[in-house]
C-alpha cells in the first residue's frame, strides 16, 4: 500500500518538476529532498506527507534527469533507487557544488559514479 503511495506522490513530483527550470533550485535542495528519500527507505510509515512528497520530489527529479539527458548512457542493470542513492550521498559529500544546479549535481554524480567523461 504504500508503495503505491509514493508512486502517486512520484509522479505528481515528475509533472511538477518537469514544470521547473533544472536551474530553478540550487543542489542544496538537492541534499534536502535526498534525505527525506533516506527517510523513506528507512520507515515509510513515520512520514509525514511533506516528507513523502520531498522523498517523490527527488526521485522524480532523478528519473526526469535520466531520462532527459542524451549525453551519457547508464548500466542497465543500474536503477532509480540506485540512482537516487549516488546522487543523495555526492551532493552531502560535496558541499562545494552546492551553489550549483540540481542539474549539475546529478549530471556529476553519475557520471562520476560510472566513470564517463
């Protein structure tokens, strides 16, 4: 049940972010939206519905990030959850991007963590 939850809040996120500039917040949202995803995995049950709608928020904004980006090609045994893992631990762990785009950071994060130039 309630993965059918965040998948309603997931795609309300995808509609809504798709609606914004990729510029429109800096990748310390990033860091934010990522650690109401964490919460997520650790126990869907406690969070509020702000917090469901951040953790779908991000991983709405990593999938339509995926699937807009033609520059680069990922594993295909790679996933969303997995993706969405990379990108939440590079932008904690590097604080200096945090002035940049989401963009950027998920753009960085994943190609680093594949190792494409």
């Amino acid at each position: 049940m309630r993965r059918k939850g965040l998948l309603k809040w997931t795609l309300a996120a995808l509609l809504i972010s798709s609606a914004h500039s990729a510029k429109a917040l800096n990748a310390t949202r990033c860091v934010f939206l990522a650690k109401a995803y964490e919460f997520h995995l650790q126990d869907p049950a406690t969070l509020s519905q702000s917090q469901a709608f951040d953790a779908a928020f991000f991983l709405g904004y990593v999938a339509g990030f995926v699937g807009a980006e033609r520059s680069f090609t990922l594993p295909r045994e790679s996933t969303l959850a997995d993706w969405a893992d990379i990108v939440g631990r590079f932008a904690k762990t590097h604080p200096e991007l945090h002035d940049r785009s989401r963009a950027e950071c998920v753009f960085k994060a994943l190609t680093e963590a594949f190792q494409q130039a």
